[in-house]
C-alpha cells in the first residue's frame, strides 16, 4: 500500500471548503484507491496548514496513475494551488509512503 499526504495552506482560510471540494473530485479517478480523506483545520494556528489530503492506494502503479491523471494535473491540482498562500508554499510539501 501507498500513502499520499498533501498539506494546503490558503491565502484566503474561508475558501477551505472550496479547495475541499475541488480535492474530492480526485477520490475515485483510478481503480486501487483504497481510501480517500480531505480535512479541514479546525484549529485557529498561524503555523496550521488550512487543508489536508490523505489518500491510501493498494500500488505504486495506482498511485502513479492518480498522480498523472489529467482530471488532477490539469483540472484540480491548478485550482487547488491558485487558491494558496504563494509566500509559503514552498512550505507545502507531500510525503508519500508504504505502509
């Protein structure tokens, strides 16, 4: 199994669930995606990212393909991104795993 985290922060905290939203439409784009979460913070913390994603897949190959699947590359992840804070997104980072 593969494990997908990816932290958000936005420039704009109330567009959270937006950039939620936009997030949910990757939870069934490939086959082997075991399950699927998007949080919003509820911790009012200069330092807490405003979203996360954390998704689980039974492969690698599943994983590689949810990443290169255009509805993510050219749809979601650019609509995700506009909607964060520039100053730190260099910050922002994903870690992926195996379980």
């Amino acid at each position: 199994m593969v494990c997908h985290v990816a932290t958000f922060k936005l420039a704009d905290p109330s567009r959270a669930q937006e950039a939620a939203d936009a997030l949910w439409r990757l939870k069934d784009i490939v086959p082997g995606t075991m399950d699927y979460k998007v949080g919003i913070n509820f911790k009012d913390s200069p330092t807490n990212a405003s979203l996360c994603l954390i998704g689980v897949f039974d492969t690698k190959e599943h994983f590689e393909e949810y990443m290169n699947h255009p509805v993510h590359i050219e749809e979601v992840a650019p609509a995700v991104i506009e909607l964060c804070d520039y100053e730190i997104i260099e910050q922002m980072v994903s870690c992926d795993f195996e379980l």
